[in-house]
C-alpha cells in the first residue's frame, strides 16, 4: 500500500531515477540524482521494503554507531522530492537505490504506483555504461525512448538495442506498457579507467538533464572536479607509453566517426544547445559498485584496465584490425 502523507500537491513533476551497480559505470548515475538530491536538499518521503528485492549477500547491511547505539542501515531504494525554483517551478522526484536482485516485475510495478499517485508527467532514469571512449573528449550521453512520438518531440533516439539489460531498461520498457513517457540518458565511460567516482561522466548526464527538462541545476564543485579528473588521467596515461598509445587510437577513431556529423545543421543545433544551457545558467552560473562489473556498450560485463594493482598494472587490450572493431550502441 502507498502512503504519501506529508507530501505536498507536486508541480509538473518528473521522476529522476538512478541505480548503483550494473546500469552505473564510474558511479555516474548514482552520484547524478545525489547530486540533485543534495543541491535541492531532498526530502525522503519513501522507501521500498528491503526484504522484498535485496539479497543481503551480495547488498549488506551496514553497522553504524549513532551516540553510542549501533543502528542499521539497510540497502534498499529512496524517493525524495525536491522543489525547482525559478520562473517555471516544478518538482523532481528522486529515486536513488541499488539493481535489485530479485522481483524485478514487482520492483517497476511498485515505483510506477509512486508516479501514478504524484502525477508524474515524465520519467527520466540515468544510466552509465563502459565503452570505447577517449576520457579527453567530450562524454558521449544518448537519450533513448521506446516512444516514436516521445523520440521525435525531445529529439531522442528510438531505442533499437537487442541483449542483456538491466534494471534501466526493465522500468522504461514497464513506463512504455504502463502509458508513462520515459527516458533513459546514458553517459559512456572509458573502460580502461572505470572506477568511481568520475565527475565528468556525472557532469554530462546533468547537462543532457538540464537540454531535456529545459531547467538550471547548481552543478557546484562538479565542473572543477571534472577537470581535475582528467588531469589525473592524463598523467596516468603519460606514465605507460602502451595506455597513451591505445588512448590516442581512440580519439582518432572517435574523431573519424563524428566527421560526418560536422554538418552545418549539426553545428547550429549544439551552438543553440549551448546558448540554452548559458541562459538557464544566467550570468553568476557555474562554467559549463556491484559485483560482476558494469554495462558494456555491447551489453556484457566488463572490468578496468588503468590502475595500478597488488598483482601488477593491467593494460588495455589491443585494438582491432580492420573488420574486428565494434560498434558503439546504447543499452536501453
């Protein structure tokens, strides 16, 4: 049964979701919708029984003193509300939680009861997933749909992948059957530095956040950590003539690819991008884990590569011949 006493009449709300684990590559997601939660000081009004969806061997509890008295804190999934000011306010619902591990059906049925009892309008889930992408290049973000309609109105790609899924595209396919328009945004990761946290992939999804619900967000500290991030990779990479040679492999590959886009159309349509995300922003904005891996763009788990380990520095796998290189995709 749903209870929402306490929570008040919401404004054009749209649900914001993420999830730790498979779907959150470098923890981009995840650490996206807490920073909307911080930002706007989010409200907890909810969350799901533990019990239901988690399996406490592979999400354990954690043990925590507080004055002296151990307390619990269970791994599950919260929703909080936030209030968006501005000339058009509106309301955020945050879900933030973990891939459950069972009761997948259940699980999307209970999240979509939320949004049928607040009146979302739209449903938004952030993902991240590792792929062939050069961290000195811009973070390529998709924003997918299973809505034709929804697809041409917000100028989103109709989604066309095939394979193994997670927890994102299971609550987006359950939105579609439900009647409630929904998004996926994905934000690639370069596989050979995977690990948490990577502000730059956070950065990205908020920016695609911020085109699509045509809306300002605080970003913070976050630009600057996404720039010192990189530095921290680049030298990294500077330090094993292998990973400098592969990194540059694939700023040539993804340069050669995005040739074809450098159309005058598309140049138009990002410059009006730009020029959106500087007037939300306003003169005084901000300048522009589980276990088995994460999503890959071909649908697999995959592990990192740059990072110095007990055992000795592992290194990116060689790049294919001609014939053997993979396509990018979008998980859904």
């Amino acid at each position: 049964m749903i209870e929402l006493e306490g929570v008040p009449e919401l404004i054009d709300p749209v649900m914001v979701a993420a999830f730790e684990g498979w779907n959150d590559a470098g923890d981009a997601a995840s650490t996206a919708v807490a920073h909307l939660d911080r930002e706007w000081k989010g409200d907890v009004f909810a969350a799901l029984d533990a019990e239901d969806y988690y399996d406490f061997q592979v999400n354990r509890p954690t043990v925590w003193l507080d004055a002296g008295v151990r307390k619990i804190t269970w791994p599950t999934t919260r929703l909080s509300v936030v209030r968006v000011g501005g000339e058009k306010p509106r309301d955020l619902v945050l879900v933030r939680g973990i891939e459950p591990s069972m009761r997948w059906r259940s699980f999307c049925n209970e999240l979509l009861g939320f949004a049928h009892e607040l009146g979302v309008e739209l449903v938004v889930i952030l993902g991240a997933l590792l792929g062939d992408t050069p961290h000195t290049r811009p973070v390529p973000v998709s924003g997918v749909t299973s809505d034709p309609d929804l697809a041409r109105r917000m100028d989103l790609e109709e989604t066309k992948y095939e394979g193994p899924t997670g927890i994102v595209g299971i609550l987006q396919e359950a939105c579609t059957h439900a009647g409630v328009p929904a998004v996926s945004l994905w934000a690639a990761v370069p596989h050979y530095v995977s690990q948490p946290p990577n502000p730059k992939a956070t950065l990205a999804l908020l920016n695609r956040l911020e085109d699509l619900l045509d809306m300002r967000i605080p970003l913070g500290e976050l630009p600057e950590d996404a720039r010192a991030w990189q530095v921290g990779v680049d030298q990294l990479a500077a330090e094993d003539s292998e990973v400098a040679e592969y990194v540059q492999t694939l700023e040539e590959a993804r340069d050669t690819a995005e040739l074809p886009e450098a159309s005058g159309e598309a140049i138009a349509r990002e410059f009006e991008r730009y020029l959106r995300r500087r007037d939300l922003k306003g003169p005084a904005g901000p300048p522009g884990p589980a276990a088995g891996g994460h999503a890959t763009a071909d649908g697999t788990d995959s592990a990192s590569y740059l990072r110095d380990n007990p055992g000795g520095r592992t290194r990116p796998p060689k790049p294919q011949g001609p014939g053997g290189d993979e396509e990018d995709s979008s998980e859904d």
